[in-house]
C-alpha cells in the first residue's frame, strides 16, 4: 500500500530523532523502561511570526527557573528509584525529557515517545517479542493545561498513562475523554475553593478577577463564578490576560470601579508583566489573591516599589523539602560534561541552560516539586506491581504494556513523604493540602494558613501573621457599598447584588439580614417592632377584667343606681297620688326609672374580653332605652310649656295632645324607630370584637369595633331627642320658683351634653384600656343626672317638704304664675 505523503514526512522526522546522537544529554537515560517527561524548561509566550518551518530558538532569555527545578527533580526521582532496593529490584528506569518551548512545536517530542521503532501504528493484539514494544511506559507532564490538552489524545490514544504535574483544568477529570490521564496536583476547583474560603474569612465582597487567556485561565474564572453564586461576592470585573492585553488599561479600569481585591489566577510568565505594571501605574493600596502558579514566585518579591502595590496573598502547594535533592542538584553540577557542553541539541530545539547554577536551580520557585516527585513515583509503583516484584527480585518474563501500568496506577495507594498518594475514580490526586501564603516585608512566602483537602475539608487562617498595607492589623475592605446598619433594608443599585442602598425598616417591620436582606418583613397581627428592628415582639394583650379594682367600683355604682331607682320607685309608688308625683309625669315616672335602670345595664358588658354578644350589649341596652327616656322627657317638657304657655293661645292643640294621648303616641313611635333603626344597623355591621393594635403598637387593646354607618341613624335621633327635649325644657325657664321641672330637665341634659363631650375629647387623644372605663362613667353620669336631678328633688319634697306637696300648694303656684302673666 502506497504512503500518503504526510505519514512519509512524519516517519522521516522519527527516524531523524532516533538516530539523533549527541554529546550525553541531562534529558535522556537509558533503561529498562522508560518513562517520557515533558517539561516547559523554556517558554516563549510572544507569538512567532515566520515564512518558513524554523526551530525556535529557546535562548537563556526565555529559561524558566521553576521549570528546570522540575525538571532537574524528575531526573533525582529516577536516580534515587534506581538506588532502590526496595522500589524495582534488578530494574532500571530511564527517561525521555523533552522541553516544551511552544505548543506550536511539541509534536515532534510527542511523535517520538509514542513511536515504536521509529513508526506509530495502531495497538493490535500483544507483540511477540519486547523489542517491537515502546520502551516508554508512562508520561511524567506536560506543566501547563493548555499543553495537556494538545499532548494528552496522541497518549489516551494507545492507553499510555499521562501523569500531569501542573495540569488543573477541569476537562482532565472526563475520563470519556482522557482515560489515561492522571495528575498529581489538584483541578482548578479545589484552588478556586481555597480562594473563596479566603474571600469569604475577609468578608471581601467587590473583586476583580484576571486570568490568562487559555483553557486553564477560562476554567478557573468559570469555577470563580460558579462558586460565588449563592455567596455575598460579586465579581465586579473580569479579563482574560495574554500578550496583547494592555495592563495598564485594565488596572485604571480596576480603579475606576474602587476594586480592592484582585485575583490573578494565571501562570508566572502571564502574572509578571501584569504586576510590574501595576507597579510602574503606581496602583497602591490593593490585595492580590496569587494562584498556586505562581504565589512563591522569586522574582516578583524582589522588584523595586513591589511594597507598594499593597498586600499579596498566594495559594500554594506546600513547601516540602524533599530529602537528597539538594546534594544532588550540587553533584550533578559538579559533573564534567556540564562543563563540556555548552549548548545541546534535543527535540529539535537548541538550548542553552548550562549557564545555571546550583544556587539558581535550588533558589528557584519550589512550586509543584512534590507534585513531580509524586508523580515518578506513582509510576515507579504501578510498574513495580506489573512486574510483581517482591523480595529483592521482579518477574522479567512480563512483557510490559502501558495499559497494564494504567491499570495498577488506578490502584495505587503507597505512602511518600508522610503522604498516601492514592487517586480517585477521575484520575484526581485523594492526597495534599494547600498552603495560604503572605509575602512579607523581608520578599519571603511565609505561610499563614493552610486548607486541609483529604482526608476532610478544613480551612484555617492565623490572621495575626499578616501585616497588611493599610494597617498591620486592620483588615482591608473591598466592599460596592458599605453594610447596611442594623435594622435596615437593601436595595439593589445597579446590576450586582453588592452595589444597594440602605433604608430603614419602619414600624411593625424588620428585616432579617440573614434570610432575605433586601424586604421588611411585616410583623403579625400579634406581634409589632420599632423603627428599625431585626425582629418582632409579642404584642401585650391588654383589657380590662372583672376584677380590676376600677371595674370593681364602677360596677357597685351601677348596681347602686339600680337599687336607688327601684326605691325611688317605691316612694312614688307609694304616693303616686300626691301633686309631686303627678307633676313629675305620674305613671312615666316609672316608665323613664325602668329606662334608666335598663340603659345603665350596659356597664357590666365593658370589662373582660369583648366578644360579639359582649359588643352588642355595650351598646344597644343604653342606645334603645335612653332614647326612649329621652323621648318621655321630651313630652314631660312639651306638656310644661304647653300647660303655661301654649294651652290658653292654642286650645285646639292642647285638647286633641290630650284626646288622642300624643305623649304615648310620641313615645312609642321613638321605640318603634329606634328599634328599626338598631336592627337594620346591626344586620349591615354588628359589633364585633376589635384588636386596637395603631395608637400603641407594642400594645393589643382588646376593644370593640362599631360601625359608622351601623350607628349613625340611632345616635342621630338619640341626638335629636337631646336637643328637642332641650329646646322644650330651656322654653320652661322662667316657669314658677318652686315649680322647678322645667328647670331640672334642662340641667340634667346640659350634665348629659358635657359628658359627652368630655368623653368625646378623651376618645379623640386616648385610646388605652382605660377607655372603656371613661365610656362606663359617662353611661352612670347620663342615667344618675337624671335620677339625681330630677327624681332625687320629688323624693326630697315628698319625704322632707310635705306641706309642699299638696293641691292648694300647687294651685296658689299657678294662680300667682297667672296673675303675674296677664298684667
């Protein structure tokens, strides 16, 4: 079968690297098995521009020193498993370093590594013979997730295991898609917990959130936004960083929006650029939240004017110092071919590192060294479990596939550095924690807190180990709007949930800050609040009782009242045929004391608490029957005038008022209406009980509710009558001395008319229990005026003046009454 062109170049490339020989490389070993290493020893952001296919030239100018300690430790890892007597007995391990200087020229490595004598073909069934397998049985890398993404399919291809060191975005955990990929740092969603816990410890609220412009960057700003939704933070201000991002546009954008808490979660060489600019736009006064990529950064700690830009915080993998790397690292050095070697040709690239020393390389930042480290052990022990090693020796009859160390690193649960590395079911690390870290005043990480991943979740912060830029003990505040004060209520400002105004609950309102910060809640019917509360309080149920000493009094006076009008009753019963009692009205004498004596029954219906038949009794007994009393009053007082005044000028009146019994007739026709009038009132609105919760609000006044509308036609002809029965009586004025009706009727309605409105006066500026109180003294002032004015005087007569209740007396009255008239 005839090639296609490109698999023939592709070949021609693979022969070309594995015929490559050179000077002896720090980036291969021969081995038993081989384990492939990608590492980002240099790195060239800027995008490269050419016409023609090209090397690209990773000069000392584009050495990452954090990269080549890793690098470097890979190396220590499988030196010091070979030096194991315990770890792959007899087994020598070898590795395949290849440097990632730009994703655009990583293939060729990667073509390499997969290659199995110099050609990739697919995986058919099991090989006969060792030498057509790959020696590589595993992958330590790639650094960064966007590599990942672009070396992990050739690798899932074939089942051969990926073990990522610094790949953390969230894509690597769908094992649908990457089925051989393992990590030994952990995703993305882990490190943007820790920096929301810290968020939420410093009660920072209005934040920016800068990440670099690939899959990592993305990933980590959409677990930020998902993380904060049902928290207080908002983010106010988003950008995605990469080499055309004019910094100093975006920090005064920052500014503009009186941000305090940046988070920069980004790799060094994007966070680099980004921080000196802020230093060079002198932006002061800031809290920059690092991400693990690069919050133990050396070189950033010791530019000129870093002080200024504020406080920075990091999140970090742990410092761990891991044994023999550093004598290592000073022997490697140490070593001729070092010295030799100025420049190495490998992976189609030239490098230059050998200018490095063992300070530089031990300086550099420590970040994900254990991951590294943890990672060549991992697949040290899946292959040690294939090979079924054990008591000094390994089985070599085994024919080493990648896919059977994927299964055993699945399995895998050994303890390294006090740590038991085990993965979960999506190839995540099911070990480590995370450092909280402050750059203090002397350049150095200095850790202040940690959050604990496995095998619980706890978070800690020791807050007197920062010494912040504003003050050393005072927390800085990155708040769109200040906290509302106790009481108050939020309204939104804008599009986000931080950025509200402050008002005031009022009266029988509160807001719960904790629940729905944004409403008053209204109180119950039961409960009530002041201006400003949190939370409502039990109303005090308040009313007058049968047995409050008040009540006590008022109900002996009404039953002093009864016990007087039955007596006076009797005594003008007993002389109802004296001229005292006749001219008092005779026989509705004992119609208005038996009115009375019903209207002031009302009183016991005022105390305790009101119900429906409580309520209607309060009102209807007094309203009915005083109108009726009223009514007798207005005929007694008609019929003095009449006699004196009106008789002898209008006879014809007089006689038919005496034919056809006009005071009965006037009488009962102001019961009939009465009565009509209370029942179509109370058949629209009845009196019911009442809850009097507005004049005192920390107060329920048990009382009853009467209509308007219900009572207005009653209280207008109780009203009516008053005012007849008072022009009627103020007519009889100038009446006999000692015939004194007249006189007494008038009195007792001007006692009537000020009770009223006395208590009128008090209704209108008082509303308390002791209302009701005042309401039953003006029921016993209007029914005593009359006993006391009116009937007491007769009583008085007949008991202590009897020589002035007799016929001749009253006649020589009206003679004299006559006589002075006509002249």
């Amino acid at each position: 079968m005839k090639c296609p062109p490109s698999l023939w170049v592709m070949g021609s490339l693979l022969c070309a690297l594995t015929q490559w020989t050179g000077a002896t490389s720090e980036f291969q070993l021969e081995g038993d098995y081989v384990i492939g290493g990608l590492f980002g020893v240099h790195h060239v952001s800027a995008p490269v521009d050419h016409d023609r296919p090209e090397a690209i030239k990773c000069s000392r100018e584009n050495l990452t020193e954090s990269s080549h300690r890793r690098f470097q430790l890979m190396r220590f890892s499988v030196e010091e498993i070979n030096n194991s007597t315990n770890l792959l007995p007899n087994v020598s391990l070898g590795y395949e370093i290849f440097d990632h200087c730009s994703d655009m020229h990583n293939f060729p490595a990667i073509l390499h590594l997969i290659s199995v004598n110099g050609s990739i073909q697919p995986w058919s069934e099991p090989h006969k013979n060792l030498s057509s397998v790959s020696k590589v049985i595993a992958l330590v890398g790639t650094y960064t997730s966007p590599n990942a993404l672009t070396a992990a399919p050739l690798f899932m291809t074939n089942l051969i295991p990926m073990v990522s060191y610094g790949a953390s975005s969230s894509v690597f955990s769908r094992k649908q898609t990457f089925p051989s990929f393992f990590r030994t740092v952990h995703p993305n969603k882990d490190v943007i917990k820790v920096i929301v816990d810290i968020m939420l410890h410093f009660k920072w609220r209005w934040v920016a959130f800068l990440n670099v412009d690939d899959d990592y960057g993305n990933d980590g700003q959409k677990l930020f936004r998902e993380n904060i939704k049902n928290t207080q933070i908002c983010l106010a201000y988003t950008k995605a960083l990469n080499h055309h991002t004019n910094h100093s546009k975006t920090l005064k954008q920052i500014e503009a929006q009186k941000i305090n808490v940046i988070i920069v979660f980004a790799p060094e060489w994007t966070a680099e650029p980004l921080i000196q600019s802020a230093i060079q736009n002198n932006v002061t006064n800031k809290v920059w939240i690092a991400g693990d990529a690069w919050s133990l950064n050396k070189k950033l700690p010791t530019v000129k004017g870093i002080r200024n830009i504020g406080t920075v915080i990091g999140v970090a993998e742990p410092r761990m110092k891991i044994p023999g790397f550093s004598d290592f690292i000073y022997s490697s050095k140490s070593q001729s071919h070092f010295e030799d070697a100025a420049q190495q040709e490998f992976c189609n690239q030239v490098c230059d590192c050998s200018n490095l020393s063992a300070a530089d390389i031990l300086a550099a930042d420590p970040s994900f060294s254990f991951p590294v480290y943890s990672a060549v052990y991992a697949i040290a022990h899946a292959l040690h479990n294939v090979l079924e090693c054990g008591a000094g020796t390994c089985n070599d009859n085994i024919t080493v596939y990648p896919h059977m160390v994927l299964a055993e690193l699945k399995k895998s649960n050994f303890t390294l550095l006090n740590h038991n590395i085990q993965f979960d079911e999506n190839g995540d690390p099911n070990f480590g924690t995370y450092a909280i870290v402050f750059w203090n005043h002397t350049g150095d990480a200095q850790e202040v807190g940690n959050h604990t991943l496995h095998p619980s979740n706890k978070f800690f912060i020791d807050d007197a180990k920062i010494k912040w830029h504003t003050s050393e003990t005072m927390v800085p505040i990155s708040l769109c709007s200040p906290e509302c004060p106790q009481g108050y209520a939020k309204k939104h400002v804008g599009g986000h949930k931080c950025c509200f105004t402050c008002y005031i609950c009022k009266n029988g309102s509160y807001v719960n800050s904790t629940e729905d910060p944004y409403s008053c809640i209204n109180c119950k019917d039961t409960e009530w609040s002041a201006e400003g509360s949190t939370s409502c309080s039990l109303r005090v149920v308040e009313y007058i009782p049968f047995t409050d000493i008040g009540a006590i009094l008022i109900m002996c006076g009404a039953w002093s009242f009864i016990g007087l009008t039955i007596a006076t009753s009797v005594l003008l019963a007993i002389n109802y045929n004296t001229p005292v009692v006749r001219s008092a009205g005779g026989p509705m004498c004992f119609l208005i004391l038996s009115c009375l004596t019903l209207s002031s029954l009302s009183v016991f219906f005022y105390f305790d608490k009101p119900t429906e038949c409580f309520c209607i009794l309060r009102s209807l007994p007094f309203i009915l029957f005083y109108s009726v009393c009223l009514a007798c009053f207005v005929v007694r007082s008609f019929q003095i005038v009449c006699i004196f005044k009106t008789a002898a000028k209008f006879p014809m009146l007089y006689s038919w008022w005496m034919k056809y019994h006009g005071q009965w007739l006037l009488i009962t026709g102001t019961f009939v209406t009465q009565a009509l009038l209370l029942l179509i009132g109370y058949s629209c609105g009845p009196p019911k009980p009442y809850n009097e919760t507005l004049w005192y609000p920390e107060k329920i006044i048990l009382s009853c509710e009467i209509g308007l509308k219900a009572n207005s036609g009653p209280v207008i002809l109780l009203l009516f009558l008053a005012c007849l029965c008072f022009i009627f009586s103020y007519m009889g004025k100038n009446l006999p001395k000692n015939y004194n009706e007249a006189k007494a009727i008038t009195f007792c309605l001007f006692l009537l008319i000020l009770t009223w409105i006395i208590f009128a006066t008090v209704y209108m500026l008082y509303r308390g229990k002791h209302i009701q109180t005042v309401n039953t003294l003006a029921v016993l002032s209007s029914v005593y005026s009359f006993l006391l004015w009116y009937f007491f005087p007769k009583c008085y007569i007949i008991i202590f003046q009897p020589h002035r209740n007799t016929q001749q007396y009253f006649q020589g009255l009206i003679q004299n009454y006559t006589k002075t008239i006509s002249q």
